[in-house]
C-alpha cells in the first residue's frame, strides 16, 4: 500500500455518469477503450432489438421497454440540470449504433 503525501490533493471519484464520461472522453488514451465498450454495448442491443422486434419474445420486449426507459429517463435528468451532455450524446450514439448493425444483420440474413 502506498502512501499519500499529505499535501496530495485528494481525487473524488465522478458524481454523475457525465463527469465519468466526460473525463473519459477527454483523455485520449482511453478513446480505444471507449470505443470496444461502445460496440459491445451496441451489439448486445442489437441482438436484443433483433429478438424483440422480428421474433417478438417477451423477454426481449420487456428489456427494450426497460432500456428505452432508462435511456429517456437520463436524458431527461441531465436535459434539466444543463441541457444537453455527453451522456444524451452516449446514449443517441449507442442507439443509433445498434439500430444500424440490427438492420445491416436482419438485410444481410444473419437473423
């Protein structure tokens, strides 16, 4: 274990998911990072899209309603304390991803 020096300033950890993404957005060293989790995330969406929407399982439509929710309802929380941030930006992105590797998949045959 190390020790600090007592003069160190001490380092909070991020309040709110947009000062975690907006940190991490600013330091380029992690872009490469950013991005794997981004592409994850919008195939694992994609994949869940693909299920709810063309094979209408009940499961997959219930966790669409439920991240469509979530992803309105932080949108909405940052929207009113200083309009629109990194994380509607995130999240218009991860949407906007997965909807189109949904559509490239299901024209390509893959679903």
């Amino acid at each position: 274990m190390t020790a600090t020096p007592p003069d160190a300033p001490k380092r909070r950890p991020p309040e709110r998911l947009a000062d975690a993404l907006r940190a991490a957005i600013r330091d380029p060293l992690l872009w490469p990072v950013l991005i794997v989790m981004a592409l994850v995330a919008a195939t694992l969406v994609a994949g869940l899209l693909l299920l709810a929407l063309k094979l209408h399982r009940l499961p997959a439509l219930a966790g669409v309603a439920l991240l469509v929710f979530a992803s309105g309802d932080l949108v909405l929380r940052e929207w009113r304390r200083r309009g629109f941030g990194p994380t509607g930006l995130v999240l218009a992105v991860l949407w906007l991803l997965s909807a189109t590797l949904a559509g490239v998949a299901h024209l390509l045959g893959l679903f």
